[in-house]
C-alpha cells in the first residue's frame, strides 16, 4: 500500500526519459537523465528495451550526456559522448570514439547513405567585445552594440552565429573530411535561437541536398519578426533555394516522405505572431506546389511527420486541456483523433509496422514511453523507470470542470485534490496561473509547477483554460493579445469563485500562484481581486509593462500581445492592464521569485515589485536566483525553489 506523498526531494530522483529512437528490429532508444543533488548536477544515459516492453538494458554509463545518431550496418551504434562521435555494439559492449574534431561536433546528423556528416558550431562574424575589436586592449570588459538583438533569453549577443557544416564522413575509421559552411558570410542562426537543435536540419533520402530553418534577418529586423524560412543547400552545386519566400510567418520543422517525393513542415501565417495556427504545409518537390492541409481545421500542430506508408501524416495537437496524436491524409481530407484520454502524448519517437512509441505524461506522472496502436489508437506502457518510486506513493485525483466565464463561456479548469482527500474537510486552495501567455495548459508534468507535489503537500489546485490557451479553438487561443489583463484576468476569477462554492474549499485560505504571464496575472490579481486571496507567489512576473517593453528581447511578442507604449493606440493596455498601476490596491502578502539572467522578462520587473510592496508596508519575500533564467535549472536551486515556495504559503496561508 502507498504510505508516502510527494516531497521535492522525492521528484528530483524521478529518472527524466527521453525517447530516441525506434530501430528496425524494433528496439527502442531512449534516454535517462537523473540528477545527483549532492554535486548539483545530472547525468544522461542511454538504455534499450523491446518494443513489446520487458527488460531494460543499459548501454552508457561514462561521465557526460550521451545522444543516438544513427544505427550502423552489423548491428552497431553510433552515438554523441562530449562533442565526439562513439560507436559501441547494440548491447552497449565495445564502446569506441570515433572522431577527435577540434571544437567538438554539436547537433550531428549522419547522412542517409552514410558517407556525409551534418553539424553546427559557433562562427564569429561580428566583432562585439573590446578585447576582439581593440587588440591592444585585452583586459577590458566591454560589449559595444548598434543593433538590436543585443541579447537573447539568457545570453548576451557576442558576435557568433550558429552555422551548419557538413563533410566527408567515414564510419568504419572515423574520419572527417574538411567542413563546408553552408552559410558562409551570413550573420544568421542555424539551429535557431536559443532553443534549435537538430530538428532545425535534415538531409534529403537520397543525401544528396540539406533542407534547413533559418530566419535570415539581422539586427532589428531580426528582433521584430518571427519569418523563419525553409531552405535548400544541394551538395553538387553548392545552391540555396529559399522554399518558403511567399510565406511571411514561421516556418520550421521540415521533415521528407520516405520516398523523398514530398516534404512537409509547419507554418504560420502572420510575421510576428508566434502563437498564430500552425499548420502542415506540404511541398511537391517535383511540381513545387504547396498544399496547406490543416487550413480549415480550428487546431494548431505539433510535431508533424509522414507516417510510413506515404499516405498519412501523424501529428500531435492539445485539444480540450489534452495533447493527442491526429492524423490527416497527405492527399487532404479530415483530421482525425487517434488517442483520447486523460493525459498528453507530448511526444513521437518513431514508428514500427502499425506500432508508434511516443512519450507520455500526466499529472501524476513523469514521461515514460508507450506504444500506440495506428489501428485503434490503444496505448501501452513500454518503459517504466519511475515505478519504484510510483509503487509506494499516494496519488493525487485530477478531476475535470467546466466553468461558465463572464461572457458566457464554457471554461475548462483541471482541479488536482490532495491525497487521500475527504470531502468533509476544508483545504487551502491555490489558483494556478499558466503563463505564455499562449501555451496549453494539459496533462503535463513540471519539476518545478508541480501539480502532483502541490496537492501532496495538502492544498487543492484549480488550474484553468483561459482565454489565449490552444485546445479549444483558433479565436480562444488569439483573444488574449491586446487583453492581457481584461477577459483572461476575468477568466482566472471565474475559476476560483467557482471552485469556492465547494464546502471543502476554505474561503478563508485561497492563493494565486504563477510565472512569467502567470507572474503577471498574479501582480494584477493583486490589484483586483478585492479581498479573495490571501497570498500570492510571482515568478518572473511582468510588474511594469514600460519598462518591461523597453528590455524585453523577442520584440515580435511584444509588439503583438501589447504594442510599443509611445503609440496611444496601446494606451488601454499601458493604463488599465498594467500591474505597477495597481498597485495603491495591493495589500495582500506576496512572494517574488526572480532569475538574474531572465532577459525575457528583465530583473527589474521582479525588484520593481518587491519595492513597491515593501514600500507599501506589505508583507513581502524576494527570493533571487543569480544564475537562473526564465526557468529554474540548477538542481539544488530547484530544491530551494521548491522550500520557499511552500515556505512562504505555510506562512502566509
């Protein structure tokens, strides 16, 4: 019988898997990361198991993450150890390094025939430092700048550019031939910044062409737009052909039919809308005709990928607070739901006959790998990597709800109870915040946003869609821009007067809790929620959106969710749905979390807060992590995270 809950100890030792491949004799790839917290640090490993489940075996175990590349005639592997290339034999035994590259290979693919290796590394195009740009002057500590995209979620711009190379690869000895710039004198991104990696790239079946993602604007331009493009480099003529020119918004995730007839990819519409509709484009190759095959559906894609028999396309999208596989023909015609549950497909490994194995999670659970069946969309556990833990652990119940808003709507909130919860009680209830302020809130499972850990720790949390979320059709997902802080403010409201009327909701005890627009929404809650709450947690929340326009760095964003604060026309969101403008009302206690090198949503937004409520005589916390970003990555500063957070709601409520 389970005898404990959920402590942030307890899921720091969760193992965090990764699916990586599928072989053909249906063998499974996948990753494990675990974090040592004694040496604040994790580890990566890569392990095997059946496609039909069974026994896992383990096939890395040295220092440093490891990565699959490619499968190898003879039944060997090569892999990514350190920026090099290792092959060792399918069970794990012989481990060799293949390649010794000065400055390391990051991002590699092997090309189809083998004969061709793909990477990325930095080249510096622009002199940005005074030490590059004075030689004389070696010591000094200076960034000199006349553009913008100065800087770029966690990093200052110092002057290099992601390029991809390929050359001249031979696996049985390992050598490199000398690297081809594809780029060479472009100051652009491939991968793109800052999250790209390999999906950025792909080789053609025939290895004989390279279709990559590149935005190739600079400097404001840059900064201003999200017309990403799809490129092709062929290697006998050393050609690029842009794919995409007709088409202004965001283009990326380029992926070939088997028959290498047909090429797919996804697609925005608006330049400077990063949360529009993405939908499949797919590219006759031969014809060049382009066919928009999700243009009439009220969805937005993920994930995209032709399935094995050329006939289908199988992709991933979030629908009603889920995230599930679909299925549409490459001919045109219907989407189709293929899986339906309590939980989220977050993921495609790859396919085997009529068999695909995906990464799978819920709000109890952590991502392992299933299968899913392309004839009747069962799913079946494979991995099980946390079940130790699992075993003896009690379960939160996660309950769906459907909430009317002030306009009339129909709102989906998930609400996730205690363990062992009895209805006869009263309990502390938090409302969660999503931020984005685009992004799905589904069955997902955080190691920082925790739903399981939360309720474990005996509050009941109400997590609801509001307006500007996916998964419930085009309009709600668009109604947030411009109306930060009007329906979708209402919308959080709804859901916690709702939920109130419970008897085992305490009135007395509700919190507000969230990050990034979920920081936001708190700060503004702040200001209107006329005696509700009685505490409040912001994470890299926007406190002041003047300064925030002013130092944010994807200006696209913001220009299209808020609008620059010189233009009147914006002036509804600078005056009513600015959060500093509100704050005479504060006088609830709140706790401020704040990253050093969050440069999408600056340092002073977070120390602009904390001021104004010491100022004001309110309880308050400021709790300040040096090196941490927008997220919290550094195991022990999770862990301390985790304490304040609950810390400071023992304390406060």
């Amino acid at each position: 019988m389970a005898q404990q809950t959920m402590t942030p100890e307890l899921l720091w030792k969760l193992g965090r898997v990764g699916g990586e491949t599928v072989l053909e004799d249906g063998t499974v790839v996948f990753g494990v990361s675990r974090y040592n917290l004694e040496e604040n640090k994790s580890e990566r490993n890569l392990w095997t198991i059946p496609l039909t489940g069974g026994a896992p075996r383990q096939l890395t175990s040295t220092p440093g993450g490891e990565s699959f590349v490619k499968a190898l005639p003879g039944g060997k592997i090569l892999y990514s150890h350190k920026g090099q290339l290792w092959e060792m034999d399918k069970d794990g035994a012989n481990p060799v390094q293949k390649t010794n590259v000065e400055g390391g290979l990051q991002n590699i693919r092997i090309s189809p025939d083998g004969k061709h290796i793909l990477f990325s590394r930095e080249v510096e195009m622009e002199k940005v430092l005074a030490k590059d740009k004075y030689a004389d002057l070696p010591k000094a500590n200076a960034h000199i700048y006349t553009n913008l995209n100065y800087r770029h979620w966690d990093t200052w711009e110092d002057g290099k550019y992601n390029h991809i190379f390929y050359a001249t690869f031979d696996a049985a000895t390992g050598n490199v031939g000398t690297p081809t710039d594809i780029m060479p004198g472009e100051p652009f991104d491939c991968p793109q910044m800052p999250f790209g990696g390999t999906e950025d790239f792909i080789w053609s079946p025939d290895g004989s062409q390279i279709i990559y993602v590149c935005k190739k604007k600079h400097g404001k331009e840059y900064a201003v737009s999200t017309n990403t493009d799809i490129y092709r480099y062929t290697l006998a003529t050393k050609q690029t052909e842009n794919l995409s020119e007709d088409m202004n918004g965001y283009d990326v995730a380029p992926q070939f039919s088997a028959d290498g007839k047909k090429l797919l990819w996804h697609s925005m519409a608006s330049d400077g809308f990063e949360a529009d509709k993405n939908d499949i484009i797919v590219l006759e190759l031969a014809s060049g005709k382009k066919n928009n095959l999700t243009a009439k559906w009220d969805g937005t894609v993920a994930s995209a990928r032709f399935a094995a028999d050329n006939k289908t396309i199988l992709f991933l999208a979030v629908t009603k607070g889920t995230e599930q596989v679909f299925t549409i023909p490459v001919a045109g015609g219907a989407v189709k739901q293929l899986t339906k549950g309590q939980f989220d497909i977050n993921g495609i490994v790859g396919q085997h006959g009529q068999t695909l194995v995906v990464s799978r999670t819920d709000m109890n659970h952590a991502a392992e790998l299933f299968t899913v069946s392309l004839k009747d969309g069962a799913v079946a556990p494979i991995t099980q990597v946390n079940n130790d833990i699992y075993s003896s652990l009690k379960m939160s119940k996660v309950s769906e709800r459907w909430i009317k808003t002030t306009d009339g709507k129909d709102m989906l909130a998930w609400v996730i109870y205690p363990p062992d919860f009895d209805p006869n009680k009263k309990y502390p209830t938090l409302l969660y915040c999503q931020g984005g302020p685009q992004s799905a809130l589904s069955q997902f499972y955080s190691f920082r946003w925790n739903f399981q850990l939360m309720a474990a720790q005996g509050y009941i949390v109400v997590a609801p869609n509001r307006r500007g979320m996916p998964g419930h059709g085009v309009k709600w997902n668009a109604d947030i821009s411009k109306d930060w802080g009007g329906q979708p403010i209402r919308d959080y409201l709804s859901a916690i007067d709702d939920l109130a009327k419970e008897p085992y909701v305490d009135k007395s005890r509700l919190g507000a809790v969230g990050a990034s627009y979920g920081g936001y929404s708190v700060f503004m809650l702040a200001g209107v929620h006329e005696k509700r709450f009685k505490s409040f947690i912001a994470h890299d929340g926007l406190f002041d959106l003047r300064s925030w326009y002013g130092t944010t760095e994807e200006l696209w964003f913001a220009n299209w969710d808020i609008g620059a604060y010189w233009d009147n026309a914006n002036a509804k969101s600078y005056e009513q749905f600015n959060p500093s403008s509100l704050v005479n009302k504060w006088d609830t206690p709140i706790m401020i979390v704040q990253g050093g090198i969050d440069f999408r949503v600056g340092i002073e937004q977070g120390l602009q807060a904390f001021q104004a409520a010491q100022l004001k005589g309110i309880k308050s916390k400021l709790v300040y992590f040096p090196e941490e970003n927008h997220w919290v990555l550094g195991a022990q500063n999770a862990i301390t995270w985790q304490r304040e957070f609950f810390g400071w709601l023992k304390e406060t409520l």
